[in-house]
C-alpha cells in the first residue's frame, strides 16, 4: 500500500494511536504527515523526529480540536502550504471518567467538544479540498465503548457513539466525490489514556478479550491505514472493531 | 459591479464547477436538470458564489436559485 505524493493529518498525533498512524503513514511513503496536538510539545516534537526519520515532510501543529475555526484554519492552511489534503485522521480524543450522577457540565461538554464536535469541525472543512480533487479519505477513531457502553463513560461513549453516525452520514453526501468515510473502533489499548487503571481492573479487562491481551497503537494504525488506502477503496461508511474479540 | 460582470464571472463558475462550456450556459438554465447539477454541486456553486462576490446567501434563499438566471439576479440584487 503506498501513500507516495499523499498529505495527511492526523489529529492528536503526538501520542498513543495518533502517532502509531503518523509514523504508519509515513513508513508508507506519505509525503507530507501533519499531526495537531493539544499541549504536549515535547512529545510532539519527538513524534516529528520520527517521521522525519521514515522520510516524511512533518509538521506538528499546536491546536485544539475543540476549536472549531482553529480546525478550519488547521484545513485551510494545510492546503495553502501543501496544495492538498488526502487523507484525515480525526483521532484526538479525551476521557474524563465518573458516574453519570457526579458528571459535570463542563467535563460532559468538553468530551462532546472534542471527541465529536471537532471531527465534526475537521471534516467539514476537509471536505472541500477533497471534493475539488474529487477524492479522499476520513477515518474517524471511535471506540469500542460507543457501542457496548462502559460504567464511567457515559460522555465518552455518547460521543464516540455519535462519531459513528457522523461516520456514516458524511460516507453518503460525500461518496459521489469519491471521499470515503469509515471508523476504526479499537477496544483496550497500552495508552496513556488506559495507563491509570489499576491491576485488578486490566486483569478484568483482559479476562472480557478473545485474544488475551491489550492492543498496541500499530495494531490500532494498520487498520487506520488500510481504511486510508487503495486496499480498501471499495469499503465506506464502515465501522472496523480492532478489539481483539472483546466486543463483536 | 455591472449585471454583465456578473453575469460571465457567474457563468465562469458554474462552467468550472459543473465541467459543462459555458455556451451551454443560458438564464433559463436549470443546474439540475439543464446541467446534471447533484446536490453537493449546488452547496458547492453557492459557497463559490459567497466567495467570489463577498456576499451570504442563506440556505432558505439558496433553495430558490433553481436557474442560472436566478443565481445572477440575486447577485445583482444582493452585491453592495
């Protein structure tokens, strides 16, 4: 699968899944891989390095996804210094764990901001470029959780729930342009994000999964990319589980 | 700016936007059924419009542009 003369941006691509992808994209051969990050700089700056070492043009870009006009300047400055976008990872995501009856205001509505309302942001402005060049591809990251739900993530599932409906509406209006639009949903996965829980709530966990183990982030881009790519150029409006069994 | 000003840089969009020359392009012209408009193409063509004139065209306007003609008069009624 080749990526050769293709742009890609890949949000929250400092860390985790995001900078699995980038550095998935770049071993691929893409031209050109911008991620956005929130605020980490130095793991920005170090996933940069190693795209740079793959042979990619990269470009960290600080923003926050929550941001709508930051997203579309994000877009549009993309395709003013690149000439296009071909591919858009909305992967930046955040949790903020507790019971639906402890839930704030303010933690409901920055887990919407930035798990839906930013792809939402992202693929709207992204689509205009792909529809001039009548082509392209979105992968949104969801989560195994928007669809079996998970005690605690009443937010996150809400969200990554409708990340999926959003991934299928934006397959139908903009498959006559050839963009595809498709999710990966992966299921546990080594992150920072499921590095807090404690040893008695993984070995649960992994007991829930088919295949015995927690995910890796590559394990998680490999699917990001064929979903990207010419493999899959017949495959829109789809949801690809990388879960390792536990929710089928 | 004059109605025929308008009138070839509308033209001038539609022909790139749509792919169809622009002697196929009349007043009475339908994008839908004249042209083989879709609707992305009209989302498109009105968001190119906004651009190039510097003027808003809100959705419950844009549903009444069915015909070239349309499209340049509202310009033409709408452009400061």
């Amino acid at each position: 699968m080749s990526f050769k003369d293709k742009v890609v941006l890949v949000t929250g691509g400092s860390r985790g899944i995001g900078r699995a992808c980038a550095v998935a994209f770049a071993k691929a051969g893409a031209s050109t891989v911008i991620i956005s990050y929130a605020g980490n700089e130095a793991a920005a700056q170090e996933t940069v390095g190693l795209l740079t070492a793959e042979g990619a043009k990269a470009e960290a870009l600080r923003f926050d996804v929550a941001d709508t006009d930051a997203c579309t300047s994000a877009v549009e400055g993309i395709v003013k210094a690149h000439g296009r976008l071909d591919v858009l990872v909305n992967n930046a995501g955040t949790a903020v764990d507790g019971l639906v009856m402890r839930v704030k205001d303010e933690d409901w509505d920055k887990q919407l901001d930035t798990n839906l309302r930013g792809p939402f942001a992202l693929i709207r402005a992204a689509c205009r470029p792909m529809m001039k060049q009548r082509g392209g591809a979105i992968v949104n990251v969801t989560s195994v959780v928007g669809d079996m739900g998970n005690p605690g993530q009443s937010a996150y599932s809400a969200a990554k729930a409708g990340l999926i409906g959003l991934t299928k509406t934006v397959a139908k209006e903009l498959s006559s342009r050839g963009i595809r639009v498709n999710a990966v949903s992966p299921g546990f996965i080594s992150t920072d994000m499921t590095a807090h829980l404690n040893d008695d709530l993984r070995q649960k966990m992994i007991g829930g999964i088919p295949l015995g183990r927690l995910g890796t982030p590559e394990e998680v881009a490999q699917a990001v990319l064929f979903l990207s790519g010419d493999a899959s150029t017949y495959i829109t409006g789809e949801v690809l589980k990388v879960n390792g069994g536990m929710y089928m | 700016m004059s109605t025929s000003v308008i009138e070839t840089k509308v033209k001038g969009i539609i022909a790139d936007q749509l792919g169809v020359g622009e002697d196929e392009i009349k007043p009475e012209s339908s994008f839908i059924e004249d042209l083989g408009a879709d609707s992305l193409d009209i989302v498109e063509l009105v968001m190119a419009m906004e651009e190039e004139f510097e003027v808003e065209i809100p959705d419950e306007e844009a549903e009444n542009i069915k015909t070239v003609g349309d499209a340049i008069n509202y310009i033409t009624t709408h452009k400061k």
